[in-house]
C-alpha cells in the first residue's frame, strides 16, 4: 500500500507539471498577482532616458508607447593646465538635452504607481508598463509624447492607451513641440 500511494502522489504531480500553463518571461500571467501591490506606490530613482527609469528596488522599467531620442553623447571634458574642467558656455540645449531634463523633472525622485498590459517584458527584460504620477495622477508615457520629447511607438499587443497616445502625438505635431518644431 505504501508504494501505491508515493507512486499515486508522483503520478499526480507529474500531471499538475504536464499540463499547468508554462509562464514565459513575456507573459501577462503572474502566479503571485498580489506582487502588483508593490508597484502601486514607489518611488524613480533614476530617469536613464525619456523612456527608462529605474526605481527605489533597481526594477529598470520602460514606458510604453514611446521611443526615447539618442541621448546627447557626452564629449571628453576639456581641462586647463591645471588639471580643472573649462565649462562650455552654449547658448541653448540640444533637444535631446530638452527631453532627458524633461523626463528627470518629471520622474526622478517622485512617487508612481505602475500599470501593466498584456506583455510585461521587452527583448531586454525590461519591465514594460504605463507611469503614473501619484501626486495628480497624470500619466508620464503621454506627457512625455504630449511635448514632443519622444517619438510615438506603438506595438501590439501593448494597446490600452494607443489612442490616448496618438492623440497626444497629434498635438505636440500640430503645435510644433520638440521634434516637431522643426517640420
């Protein structure tokens, strides 16, 4: 009887194994739904890009529905004989400059809450979700957009805002903001 019921039970648990659904990286199922709880109130510590952060428990996260521009590249500092950076006056910020100041302004240091969509996970196995500020509740993917700080991207199956996205696209184009102000 005993061997019956360890081969009853391992039987059992190989069935459970076989066809329990297998979760992947870029799956929306979580076993553990309540880890959602985490996101609802944390704070950035670091903005990356117009479209990474990373925050208070070095979750590195990628706002949906936009693509940052290049980040300006930081040129080798010019020193004086005495070894002290000479500080270039420029006149203006390049646009990339804009953008990023935008985003930390915007995000570092501030409380958010995160929602998700059907994927969770880009190809880098960053967190994909939407942003939003806790303090008035706006959204930091369409703002960013809004301004002219980002291009639009949109990918399925990441659709819940895509209108709200390409109307904020329309604006920030037919008000020639950031990017656009050029056309």
């Amino acid at each position: 009887m005993r061997g019956h019921s360890s081969l009853t039970i391992f039987l059992t648990l190989t069935l459970v194994v076989c066809l329990a659904p297998r979760a992947r990286p870029d799956d929306a199922f979580d076993f553990f739904p309540s880890a959602d709880v985490r996101y609802k109130k944390i704070r950035v510590r670091e903005v990356r890009s117009t479209d990474t952060i990373v925050l208070e428990n070095d979750l590195k996260v990628r706002l949906i529905g936009l693509k940052a521009l290049p980040l300006p590249e930081q040129a080798e500092a010019e020193r004086d004989e005495h070894g002290f950076v000479i500080k270039e006056d420029r006149p203006y910020a390049t646009l990339e400059e804009r953008a990023l100041r935008f985003a930390k302004q915007l995000l570092e240091g501030k409380l958010v809450r995160l929602e998700f969509d059907v994927r969770r996970k880009d190809d880098g196995l960053k967190t994909l979700a939407y942003v939003f500020l806790i303090d008035d509740d706006r959204m930091a993917n369409e703002m960013i957009i809004q301004n002219g700080y980002a291009s639009l991207h949109i990918q399925p199956p990441n659709m819940k805002y895509a209108e709200r996205f390409r109307a904020a696209y329309r604006a920030a184009r037919e008000e020639r903001r950031g990017i656009h102000a050029e056309f």
